[in-house]
C-alpha cells in the first residue's frame, strides 16, 4: 500500500507505470514465442537451413566465374539457392505465424487493461511539438490543445516497438540473417521472370 501511495506521489509515475508494464509484455511475448517457436526442433532446422542458404549464396555471389559456361552454370546454382532461401524463410514465417496470434491476443489484452487505466489521462510530455499524423497518435483521446501531451497509446506503442526488439536481439532471437532478405511470407516479385 505504502509503495502504491509513493508511486502515485512520483511526477512521472504514470509513464513509468506505462514503460514498465511495456517491458513485462514484452518479456511475456518473448516467454510465450520461446515456448511455441524458438525451442522447437522445427525452427533450429530452418534457421540452421536458413543460414546455411545465405552463406552459401554470399559465397557464390563474391566468385568469378572464368568461363562463359560457368556464368551460365553459375547462374542457375544461385537461382536454385535464392528459391530454396526464400522457401525456407516463407516456411519460417508461417511457422511464427501460429505464435503471432498468441501474442497478439496478449497485446490486445494489455493494450485494453492499459487504455482502460489511463483513459484521458496524460502520461507524458514530448520535448517536441508533433507534426500531422504523429500529433493524431500521440494526443490521441486527451482532451486540450497542447500538443506536446502524450496519451498511454503513443508512449506504449513506442516503448512494445523498441524494447521488444532489442529484447529479442539481446536473446539471440532475432530472425536468421538471411530471412530478411529473402522476403518472409510475402516476398517481392522477382525481377528475373518478367
């Protein structure tokens, strides 16, 4: 009770309250992704596919070919690796996708306790004043025209962006470097078959 009086009495109580459940849901999502995902044999195969893959394409994209058959040779071998990169990475990302909903049931779920917490309230001030669309999300539901209050929503979404990426770095969990570049779930057109 004496520790609810002398956080309520703190000048940034309610951003500290708002980053701080930020950094559990985080570590809940990260803890409910590492159960369903990162801990499976499943994924330790793609990842290890995946980075094998992008290894072996840098490896053959940095040679040179002597021969004019070997460009073509060439060609095709790194066409055969890039389509089996960018398979695995889809196969990668349908396999997060089981756990996205989870995840994004819990974010919601939190979001809502959040909003409900500090509804019209001010948790913040920005140290800028906010242009446009930027001033929309982050004066979003206060009453007042100083634009420089910030809501829960802004500040939330703000700290679940930056502290759950850099959590899943600082845990390895970060997705294989090739996985990225190969497109994930919805890759680009490739320029070749046009």
């Amino acid at each position: 009770m004496a520790t609810t009086q002398m956080l309520s009495s703190l000048k940034y109580s309610d951003s500290l309250t708002v980053v701080g459940i930020s950094f559990c849901t985080a570590v809940v999502c990260e803890c409910i992704s590492w159960i369903l995902i990162y801990r499976t044999n499943s994924y330790k195969s793609l990842k290890f596919s995946i980075d094998k893959a992008s290894k072996k394409l840098e490896t053959m994209k940095t040679e040179n070919p002597t021969k004019i058959s070997n460009k073509k040779s060439k060609t095709k071998k790194i066409d055969r690796v890039e389509t089996s990169l960018k398979e695995s990475s889809r196969d990668l990302s349908l396999f997060k996708f089981k756990s996205g909903a989870v995840v994004a049931l819990v974010l919601f779920v939190v979001f809502g306790l959040l909003n409900s917490l500090f509804e019209g309230k001010v948790v913040a001030k920005l140290p800028f004043k906010p242009v446009g669309i930027v001033m929309k999300m982050s004066h979003r539901g206060l009453q007042g025209d100083d634009s420089t209050d910030c809501s829960m929503a802004f500040l939330y979404f703000l700290c679940s962006i930056s502290i759950r990426t850099n959590l899943q770095k600082f845990l390895g969990f970060s997705p294989p470097r090739g996985a990225a570049a190969a497109g994930g779930l919805f890759p680009m057109p490739d320029p070749k078959t046009n």
